[in-house]
C-alpha cells in the first residue's frame, strides 16, 4: 500500500510541475514583453530626436549653399555686364575711327577725282582749240 501511495503522489507532483513551469514562462513572456515595449519607445524617442537635429542641419546646409549660390549669380552678372560694358566701348570707339578713316579716305578720293576731271577737261578743252 505504501509503495502505491507514494505512485500516486510522485504522478500528482510530475502532473503538477509543468502547470507551474508554464505560470512561470507566462510570468516571462510578460516582462519581456514589457522590456520589449520600454526599449521600443527609448528607440523611438531617439529616433525622433536623430531626425529633428538631422533636418535642421540640413536646412542649415541647404540655406548656407543657396546663399553662397546667389552670391556667385551676382558676381557673375556683374562680371559679365562689365564686359559687355567694355566690349560695348571698344566697338564703338573702332566704328567711330573707321569711320573717320573712311571719310578722309573718300574726301581724298573725291579731290582726286575732282583734280583728273579738272585736268582731263582743260586737255579736251586745249585739244578743241
């Protein structure tokens, strides 16, 4: 008798373990499950912050590249309307002289011409006679 007392008992104690294993392993999932949460948002909330600072660096960046982009606009319109300004002159200032060579070069034509006309009238008019 005493031997199937202790039977029953050692299969009582062997039926009861693993309902109190898994009580156990449900009380871990639980905090790991809690563990799991608290990380989730601490990785967020850094995220986050990562994400802010990043874009105003990038803001800054963005901004600090347009203004040095307008600056060198600027100085390239100006560089440029210089040059024209320059070229501008030189052509006028050339047409200006080749006109005047132009001129003094056809007035000398014309004297000329007027002097062999003069000349070749005064020998018709000396051959007539």
């Amino acid at each position: 008798m005493k031997s199937i007392v202790r039977a029953l008992l050692a299969v009582s104690l062997l039926g009861v373990l693993p309902i109190a294993l898994a009580q156990d392993v449900a009380s871990d999932a639980s905090k790991g499950a809690k563990d799991t949460g608290k990380a989730t948002e601490k990785a967020a909330k850094s995220t986050g912050h990562a994400t802010k600072v990043a874009g105003k660096d990038a803001m800054k960046d963005t901004e600090k590249g347009a203004d040095k982009a307008g600056h060198a606009t600027k100085t390239a319109a100006k560089d440029t309307t210089k040059g024209t300004e320059k070229a501008a002159d030189k052509t006028g200032h050339a047409t200006k002289t080749a006109t005047k060579d132009v001129a003094k070069g056809t007035e000398k034509g014309a004297k000329d011409v007027g002097h062999g006309v003069k000349k070749g009238t005064e020998k018709t008019v000396d051959a007539v006679k």
